[in-house]
C-alpha cells in the first residue's frame, strides 16, 4: 500500500463502515492519527474537544445525514472534509457543497480514489496555508507602508518639506541607525503624539 509523506496530522473518521475504516487505517495510519466515531453526535463531541486537520466522512448516504454533518463542519469548524455519497447523489452534493471546503466522492469506490482524495485535501491545505502566510505578509506590509506614509505626511506638514526630502531623512535615518523605516517613522510618530 502507498504511504503519504507529509508531517503528522488528525483525522476524524465519521462511519460505520469497516470497509473504509479499514481502508482509510490502511492508507494513513502511519503519517495521520485517526480518531474513528460512527455517529454525527460522536463527531460533534470530538469536534468540540480537538482539532482536526480534516474529516472523512461516510455517514447516513440514504437519508443525508452525512451531507448535511459535512456542511455543518465545514462550516463551524473550517476544515476540510472528505464527503463520500453515492453514486447517483454526487452531482447535487457537489452542486450544493461547492462553495465550502467539502471533496465529494461517489461510491462505491477503491483505495486508490481515497488516496487520492486526501492527496488533494493535502494539497488544497498546504495552498491555503501558503496563501495564508501570503496575506498575512501583505497587510503587515500595507500597515507599514500606513505607517510610513503617516511619518512623511507629518514631516511635510509641520516642517514643509518635499515628500521625496522627507523619504529620504527616514531612509538616511534608518541607515544611519541600523533600525528598520518602519521603526524610524514609528518612533516619529510616537514623538509627536507626546
């Protein structure tokens, strides 16, 4: 069997199926631990003790009780889930899961489909965090940029200076201190403000 290659993660495992929890152990006991529940409420009770870094779920395909436990999830919890439905429900599930992290499956399926399933939700997770850093750098970056616009918009205003001079007086400082322009135009700011 094919083992997955990332860092250990958490996995809730939602059926009542032996087959797919044999299947699932099979493909991910060694990277993921598994914590195995066969009900909606048991799912919700370790949901609301632990974190997961995804959940399979397998639950009620005939009367959509594990469709809907997956959209609840999703969207309580923000985790990716791993939805498997049959065959002939897949086009409504993906049709009203779409906009939430949820990969529908059709089953009856095999251990390769799974694999690749959670190969995906893998991946869909390391882009989210890459983005995620991303973001958090740009509006670190924007704040910064705020904060210096604000200490060159004082220097125009209170000493009427040129905005190229008063740039140039935050680099210059900046240099000359060996202190980031962001700290320069912080501690600019502060000075003013007392």
């Amino acid at each position: 069997m094919v083992q997955m290659k990332t860092s250990k993660q958490s996995a809730l495992l939602i059926t009542q199926s032996k087959n797919i929890i044999d299947t699932i152990r099979s493909l991910l006991e060694v990277k993921t631990d598994i914590t195995i529940v066969q009900s909606s409420l048991e799912a919700k009770k370790q949901l609301r003790t632990r974190s997961f870094t995804y959940c399979i779920v397998c639950l009620g395909i005939a009367d959509g009780h594990g469709i809907n436990l997956a959209v609840e999830v999703s969207s309580i919890h923000h985790i990716p889930i791993c939805l498997f439905v049959k065959r002939e429900m897949f086009d409504q599930v993906v049709y009203k899961t779409q906009e939430q992290e949820i990969f529908v499956n059709a089953i009856p399926t095999n251990s390769m489909t799974i694999y690749q399933s959670i190969c995906m939700i893998e991946t869909y997770l390391l882009q989210k965090n890459y983005y995620e850093q991303k973001i958090a750098k740009l509006k670190r970056q924007r704040q910064e940029d705020r904060i210096i616009y604000q200490a060159k918009l004082y220097l125009i205003q209170d000493y009427n200076w040129s905005e190229e001079k008063a740039h140039k007086y935050l680099e210059k400082t900046a240099m000359d201190t060996r202190v980031s322009i962001t700290e320069i135009a912080r501690s600019l700011l502060s000075r003013r403000t007392t």
